[in-house]
C-alpha cells in the first residue's frame, strides 16, 4: 500500500473525491474517525493509502489534516477568502446582512471580496443615475475599510475582472439563495455548468440549488460552489472582541477614554464620537450594535455531565 497526501474537493454519500499529484482518487475514511466522532469535510488536507498493483480499487482515508478554520453550515474547511456575492434586488441589498456575512467570515480568519449582482435589474427599477449612486455609496463606505467591492453584470468583463483578483488559496462563494452565486460561478468557470433557478416570488428569496459543496480549480487556487449559508451565527465571539472584526471601529477604539469601552453607552467613547462625525458609516455602526445584542443575548452553554 502507497500512502499519499491531498486535499478533498468533493463529499457525496460517504465517498470522498481527493485531488493529489494531478489525479482524482475516491476514497472512504477508515472506522476511526467514526469512533472519534470526526467527520472529513471538502477543503481538509488528507492522507490517504491505495494499492499500487490495483490502481481502480478503492483507497483509504487515514488522517485529516490541522484545519485553519471550519465552516459548519456550509460544510467546508481551510478557506482563505470569500467572495460575498449581494445582490442589488430581488432580494433588496442589505447593508446589515453584508456585515453579518463580513463578521461571520472575519471570525474564521477569512478575507472577503464583495461582489454586487443583479445591477442591471436595479437600472431597470431606479435608473441609471440612481443605480450608479447606489452603487457608488455602497463602494465608498466598504472599500475605504479594506473590502474590495466589485460589481457583477453577468459579462465576461465584469468576470474577468473578478477573475484576475483570485490567487493562491481556498475560495468560498458566500451569499443568501437567489443572489446569483451559480450564475457568477458559471461566469467564472463555464466548465463547471452549475445549476441555476429563477428567483421565487413569493418569498422574494431562492430555492437551493446546489447540494454539495464541490472545489474547482481556477487561476492558482480553488473555488468553492457552496448551498448558501443556511444560518449565520456569533458563538465564537465574545462581545469584548467584536470590534476587532470592524476595522474601522477597531482602529477607532484605540482613542476611547477606557479600555473596556464596549462602545454601547459608555463616556468618551470615541467611536460613537466617529460615528456622530461621518466618519464611520452609521449604518456599520448599527450592525455593530444588533451584533453585540445578539452576543449578549446569547444564551450560555452548559457541559452536560456525564452520569
């Protein structure tokens, strides 16, 4: 038996797709990681055995690899960046789901692109004038914290633009149903031929449309078709650390009266002094704050005890 090293690039009923040395091996994990109740996940580095002599007989999963991060719903590991793809209408951007998105990445480490879609549709609606504004705004407030902001008009223009932005590493596709990542993802690599549906009226959100999580390679790094990020949460941040994932508040806490300042009610706070001034956007500071309630309201885990 040879032993080797890769990562997986697709999970489907128990059998795991593995990209190594330029070839795809499907393996199965060995009993063991059932017993340590462990699960291998698309995106995890692996090693695993085969038989030389029988190059078509399945291969064996022995070890996973120390994960970066780990994403639970999707289910994906050692990402590196993602693109967070809004759409502009149906459904209506939202400034404060961009930030949870931004927030929920920024916890695991994980850099963000934001990619604007469905600008065409928002001409269609409001105008020209008034959807270049829109755009515009959007730009202003989250490029000048570091987030690049790209807008997506279903041309190959526009995607190869995108394109040229991804280097080396793990990439995510990040977004609610319906705001067109199959669509940018199809843009992007035609090859794949990712599903993708009409929007649902009546909930004004998509129907699901990929089913696994499935890498595909491109420039120098891999991208990931994800079934849209089914629940967003907080419990890896503590309130007192929230501010470290928005730069700006971040870096304006520096100069708050105390240390402590949580920039909630407290005095001297200069973050809210930032705020007043227009120097941080308003409504940043307003997702600031729904997170932090939500933080506190977070009801305590208990370990149960063993009897």
């Amino acid at each position: 038996m040879r032993t080797q090293t890769g990562i997986i690039f697709q999970a489907k009923s128990g059998f795991y797709s593995i990209w190594s040395n330029g070839k795809t091996y499907i393996s199965k994990p060995k009993g063991l990681f059932r017993h340590h109740q462990q699960s291998p996940l698309v995106g995890d580095i692996v090693t695993f055995e085969f038989d030389e002599k029988h190059p078509k007989s399945e291969s064996r999963l022995i070890e996973i690899k120390e994960r970066a991060n780990e994403f639970i719903r999707p289910s994906i590991a050692n990402v590196d960046e993602a693109l967070v793809v809004m759409s502009l209408v149906e459904p209506d951007f939202s400034e404060s789901l961009l930030d949870y998105y931004l927030v929920n990445a920024e916890q695991y480490g994980v850099k963000c692109q934001i990619i604007l879609s469905k600008y065409d549709l928002l001409i269609d609606r409001v105008g020209q004038l008034a959807a270049q504004a829109q755009v515009e705004h959007i730009q202003s407030v989250y490029t000048q914290i570091g987030y690049p902001v790209e807008v997506f008009d279903n041309s190959q223009q526009t995607a190869q633009r995108i394109r040229a932005n991804i280097h080396e590493g793990l990439y995510v596709v990040m977004g609610q149903s319906g705001v067109g990542k199959s669509t940018l993802l199809n843009a992007l690599i035609p090859t794949a031929q990712i599903d993708t549906r009409p929007i649902s009226d009546a909930l004004n959100r998509g129907r699901h449309t990929t089913r696994e999580v499935t890498l595909y390679p491109i420039n120098q790094g891999l991208i990931a078709d994800t079934p849209g990020f089914s629940a967003i949460d907080f419990d890896q941040i503590e309130v007192e650390s929230l501010a470290h994932y928005f730069p700006e508040i971040d870096e304006a806490a520096l100069y708050c009266k105390f240390r402590s300042c949580l920039h909630l009610k407290e005095p001297g706070c200069y973050v809210k002094e930032q705020v007043e001034n227009q120097k941080i956007s308003k409504s940043r500071y307003e997702s600031y704050l729904s997170i932090a309630q939500r933080i506190m309201q977070r009801k305590p885990k208990y370990l149960r005890k063993n009897k």
